[in-house]
C-alpha cells in the first residue's frame, strides 16, 4: 500500500496493482468491473452530437455509467441503490458494514496520486448528507445528521479523460464543503488508467460532430 500525505489529503492511496486487486477483492469487486462500465460510459458521450442538449452528453456518460455497473455487479453480492436523486450501487450483505459506490465525474486530479481531486460538479444536501452519515462524527459542518446510516462507508466512482486517457478512482471521501465539494479522502484506490489508443472505441457516423472544449478524443469510425 502507497501512502501520501499532503495537507488536504491525509488518508492512504492504494496505487500498487496487487494491493488494489486486494481491495477490490474485499468488496467482491475486481478491476475489470470497474473498467468495463466506464469505458461502456465513454462509448455513450461519444455518439453525441451537436443536436444533443448542452450537457447532455455529461449526463449520458453518467447515466451510462450508473446503468453498466448496476448491470455489471448486481447479483449475489450487489443491488441497486437509489435515494432521493442519489443513485449508485450497494452492497447486499446483511450483517455488518455495508459499502456504497456513488459514481461522479471527476476534476483533472482524478486519479493523480499527486493532487487530491475532487467532483467535477458540486454534490447537493442529500448527497452530503449522505456522505457525512458514513463516518464517524460530523466531518460535514453545518449539516445536521438525519439519515440513519453510520453502517455504510459510501465510496465515490470518480471518472476523468481528456484526449488520451480514462483515469478511475473508487474512494472514500472524508471532507466535503458547504458548496458541494469533495477536499479530502481517507481512502483511495487508484486505477490504472486506460490508454485510449489501445483500446477500440468506436461510434457512429456522424454528420454533425460533438464538439466540446474538454476532450477531443481520437476515435475509429464504422458505420452500423
């Protein structure tokens, strides 16, 4: 296990790929199940076009994502989770303490052992409310604790790419702002990323492009 310890980090940073498989394996998860439903995600975003919505194509790679790992990993050991606009997965184990993955896209640091990265996008009540029910004492302040669920460490499925790479995390946050945003993590396991130009992505022919100013992602084109 990696440690790094900076100011606004303070938690452990798993980046061996023995010790993340170790993780994983403790949530009856594993890397692909992680891997493959992002990269089912990222397929969605890039068959959007100029005729979606604005920000439409954020919410489809989201929404993706939400759907393949519920597909992936609901079973024996997982079922689907929802609450109140918070959805994700949870895990089915009836005594003792239970996991929870919320996914969310990610800021740039994501994946950085480096930087502590944080939500692309700020999180609501609920969601801190959430959150701060996971641990122990009031990390959140402000915000009473009304939801009864101080079992359940809820771990955040953060998502970043840009041109050349898919970059995943699965941790455990342990300071979120007022505003919505995630500073600091206790835990977290890092992916190894996914290079973009050794993986087949394909989408559909296109005569009205997505363009947007985050990511330019080269791509083989087919038509179906």
């Amino acid at each position: 296990i990696t440690h790094y310890n900076c100011k606004k980090t303070n938690g452990t940073i798993i980046t061996n790929e023995i010790e993340i498989k170790k993780e994983l394996n403790a949530l009856n998860l594993t890397i692909d199940k992680i891997i493959q439903p992002a990269l089912n995600a990222l397929l969605l975003k890039l068959n959007c076009t100029n005729y979606n919505t604005k920000g439409g194509a954020g919410y489809i790679q989201w929404d993706g994502l939400v759907r393949s790992i519920r597909e992936e990993c609901c079973g024996e050991h997982w079922e689907k989770y929802e609450y109140k606009g918070i959805e994700g997965i949870i895990s089915r184990n009836e005594k003792g303490r239970k996991s929870r993955i919320i996914p969310s896209s990610g800021n740039s640091a994501t994946a950085n052992q480096n930087q502590p990265p944080s939500n692309k996008n700020p999180k609501g009540f609920k969601t801190i409310e959430l959150i701060n029910n996971s641990q122990q004492g009031s990390l959140f302040y402000g915000f009473p604790n009304q939801i009864e669920d101080s079992i359940t460490d809820t771990y955040i499925l953060l998502y970043y790419n840009n041109s050349k790479e898919l970059r995943l995390e699965l941790s455990i946050p342990s300071h979120i702002t007022k505003a919505g945003r995630i500073v600091s993590w206790s835990k977290r396991i890092i992916i190894p990323p996914i290079k973009l130009d050794e993986v087949e992505i394909y989408n559909r022919q296109q005569k009205e492009p997505l363009i947007e100013d985050e990511i330019d992602i080269p791509i083989k084109r087919k038509n179906i």
